[in-house]
C-alpha cells in the first residue's frame, strides 16, 4: 500500500474519532450550561457535612445528592440546592435548600429547608404514611369532603419544623374579574407515624 496514501487516510481516520468524541463529551449534563455554577470543592464538603449532622452519613449518602442546576453563586453567597428522593418511598421527594458564604459557613439567619432530622428522632426519617393512608387518616378525623377533589400535598413545613402530609379540602371557591377567592380547610399528618398535627382554617381574599 503507498505509504503517502495510508497517511492521508490515517489522518482522517484519527481526526473522526476526535470529532466522535468531542461530541459525545458535550452531550454530559454540565457542558453548555452556563447556569451550572463552579462550585468550590471545600464549600461543597461543608454543606454535605451540616447536612449530614442532622441526618447522618447513611441516610445523606442513599437519599440526597447535591443539585449543581439549582444551586446559585450570588457573591459572595452560594444558595445551595440538593435533591431529597427515596426510591422505595417516592412520596419523599423534596428539596434541601440553604445558603452559605465563602467559606461555607451557613447563614442560620437565613431560610434553611428540607432538611429531616432523623438525628433529633429516627422516627422522622421513616416516612412510613402514603398518600393513600394519609387521606384515610384525614377522613377519619373529620376533613370535609368540600366541593373539589382534595389537594395532597408532602412538602417541608417549617413551621413544624419537618416534612408532612397536606391535605386541603376547599368549600367555597370564586374565580372572575375580582381575582380568585376560597377558603376551605386543611389537615396536616405526620408522614412517619400518622399522627395528625393540626385541622385548620384556610382562606385566600
């Protein structure tokens, strides 16, 4: 075979592998993304570890991994975002939010969300209640049925200070040119043993 000619054709050959990977690299879930912050590895290691100080390294390490999309860098602050997800329970899905300066000390002044503190009760990480028994629960201490469909929520209470079951039922609702108007009433259970926290009075003017 001519040498010359195997060259050429061996050039090519590499520079269509080098284009095959480049474009394969580019396909990863950070490449283009401007909104994907570069976030400092130290600063990242203190945030999973207050974290893990109110839910353990086990419970950390299964259930929450750190959301680059979310997370936002408004100098100096890092408004640190992680996804909390437990595949065999896929009611439990929240996020963990929280901000931090530049050396990762975390601002108690500010919000801090999502976190479950199984170290405070391991009872609040069993999320042992469904949306199905948690409607029944509901029902059996006198929720309304209302006009509509109830709204089931699991979200962070921070009130409660933990996550819970929501469950609005509405009794009067209004919808025109004055805006959207109801009131209703709601009932808030305890996603690990069922208990029911409060039924309250809701109202939107």
């Amino acid at each position: 075979m001519n040498l010359k000619y195997f060259l050429k054709h061996y050039v090519l050959y590499l520079s269509t592998i080098l284009l095959l990977i480049t474009s394969y690299s580019c396909t990863c879930s950070s490449c283009g993304k401007s909104d994907t912050i570069d976030l400092p590895v130290e600063i990242l290691k203190k945030a999973d570890s207050f974290i893990k100080s109110r839910t353990g390294d086990d419970f950390f390490a299964k259930y929450i991994t750190p959301d680059f999309q979310l997370t936002k860098h408004t100098p100096p602050y890092y408004e640190m975002v992680y996804n909390f997800y437990i595949p065999e329970k896929p009611y439990v899905n929240g996020l963990i939010k929280f901000t931090v300066d530049s050396s990762g000390t975390v601002l108690t002044n500010r919000d801090i969300t999502g976190i479950p503190n199984c170290l405070r009760s391991a009872n609040e990480c069993e999320f042992n209640v469904d949306e199905k028994r948690a409607v029944q629960i509901a029902r059996e201490n006198g929720l309304e049925e209302g006009i509509k469909e109830w709204n089931v929520s699991f979200i962070w209470n921070p009130q409660q200070d933990r996550y819970v079951w929501q469950i609005l039922s509405t009794f009067q609702e209004i919808k025109g040119d004055i805006g959207y108007r109801a009131e209703g009433k709601e009932a808030i259970i305890n996603p690990s043993d069922g208990e029911v926290i409060a039924i309250n009075k809701w109202r939107i003017n």
